[in-house]
C-alpha cells in the first residue's frame, strides 16, 4: 500500500489501483508510519510527496517487493495462470493508432488477464512501477531492463489535399521554408528520437506545435500547414499526401520491462503478443 501511494503521488488514485477505499488505504500507511516511529508522507490537499524517512524506505520496500516476486516465482505462485493487471505505457501515435484497436483480442483470449493501455507522450519509469511494460522509441541503455526490438517504423512529410490546393507543395527542401509548418513542442520532447526535424531541414520553425503525434495528425488533416508524419498513421486518411516522399526518417519501436517482472506471466504474456501483432502486420509499418 505504502508502494501505491508512493508511486501514485496521491492517497485517492493509489486507492483506485489497489481497489480499495480511500480512507482504508490512508489508515493503514498512517498505522505503518506509527510502527516505524516516523513520518513517510506529507500529505496536500493536491496529493502527497516523501520526507527523507520515505524516501529512504520506499528504497527498502522496493527491495522488499523484488524479493517477493523472485520467491513467488521460484515456488511457482506466478505462473499458474495469466491473469491479473499488466499496464502498458506507450507513444500517443502508436498507443491510439494502432494498439488500442488490437488489444481486445488479448483480452479474449485470457478472459482473467486485464489490460490498461496508457498512451501518452511521455516517458514511464519502470522501477517506479508507472508502467509494466514501455514500449520506447529508443533502446534504454541504463537499469535493470529487458529489451526487445518491436520494428522498424518511418516517418514522411505529408499535407492536406486542401492545402495543396491552396498553397502548392514545394518541391524542394529549399521551398518548404516559405510553408507552415506543425511539429512538437520543442521543450516537451521527451526522447531525443522525437527530435527529427533536423534530418529535414536546420530550422524547423513550427508556427504550429503540439506535444501529440495524433494531435499533429489530426492538425495536417485539417489544413494547418505540413508535418512530419508517422507513414502507419498518414496513410490510414486518404486526404493526406505525401510531400518530397524521397524524404524518409527510420525509428523503431522497443518493448521494455523491468527485469523484476521477468518471471511474471501476464507481463511474458503480453510482451509476446506484442511481438505478434505487429509480426502480423509488419509491412504496414515499413
């Protein structure tokens, strides 16, 4: 319980993911702090953050929890079934695009296993349990990750055919200066894999920015101006057209979890369908 809140940063969506009530949750952490002879919270009206003392025993209670998920795993109490919660946290475009419309399947086939798909622009931390699985646009080369490669994946430049009608389209590098142009809020970018406006041109410029590759999409589809675009996404709204298609940027997409959790079935589980599903559907991304 203690974990929960101190991960959630609050008492009330700790309680929600535990599922249990608010004023329970918060009268066993206050039982724990006068077992401990020691403060571990500072409670807000906005949430609540660690003294010192927790900061120091949310370590410790870290250890604790990978010690429990070894020994559960050695006596075998994990992999009896695959059920349970497995959190996914991933990119908005990939997360919104195409996971979201693919996940049910899963859940058929484990009726036991539950599924929360979080797909936000933003990094998850794995320690901190935000999320069970990650799926990075980078291959993380810090902690105790386990990686694997999800696939290769493009991205173009691409307008509205209403806004070529208006504008043109250049056609040239060059030419493309003189266009609008929507890309990310430069501050909030969270990966330096996101950062590829470079590899089009030195100044990017964005009179239009949003920290959302759906939110881009949906941007150029309106006529907004030209951005550069995941080619999986573009291509599934036909009034989208690619611009200076010699142009072509390569990422890929990682599935990442945290080594603890290796031994967790429903985490095994849901990593290989990941890999699955989108082995089904490579060449969409390519």
């Amino acid at each position: 319980m203690f974990l929960a809140v101190a991960r959630a940063g609050q008492f009330l969506g700790a309680a929600r993911r535990l599922g249990v009530n608010h004023a329970t949750l918060s009268r066993r952490v206050a039982a724990l702090e006068q077992s401990l002879g020691s403060a571990l919270l500072r409670r807000h009206t906005s949430g609540c953050e660690l003294t010192p003392e927790g900061e120091v025993f949310l370590a410790a209670a870290e250890r604790m929890e990978t010690e429990m998920l070894s020994a559960q795993s050695q006596i075998g109490r994990i992999d009896g079934a695959v059920a349970g919660t497995v959190r996914i946290g991933a990119p908005d475009g990939f997360g919104v695009a195409f996971l979201a419309s693919r996940l049910g399947r899963l859940t058929e086939r484990f009726p036991d296993l539950k599924i929360q798909l979080v797909p936000v622009p933003r990094a998850f931390s794995l320690s901190q349990r935000e999320a069970d699985i990650a799926i990075t646009i980078e291959r993380p080369e810090q902690g105790r990750l386990v990686s694997a490669k999800l696939t290769d994946y493009r991205l173009g430049l691409y307008a509205a055919r209403d806004y070529a009608k208006r504008f043109g389209l250049p056609e040239t590098i060059e030419a493309l200066a003189i266009h609008r142009r929507i890309g990310y809020v430069e501050d909030l970018i969270f990966s330096a894999s996101l950062n590829y406006t470079g590899e089009v041109m030195r100044n990017w410029d964005a009179g239009f920015e949003i920290s959302s590759a759906i939110g881009q999409t949906e941007a150029v589809r309106a006529g907004g101006g030209i951005g550069i675009l995941h080619t999986y996404i573009a291509r599934q709204h036909p009034e989208l057209i690619r611009v200076l298609p010699d142009i072509s940027i390569a990422r890929a997409y990682w599935t990442t979890y945290h080594e603890n959790a290796r031994a967790l079935l429903r985490v095994r589980t849901v990593v290989q369908f990941l890999q699955e599903v989108v082995s089904e559907e490579r060449a969409t991304f390519l």
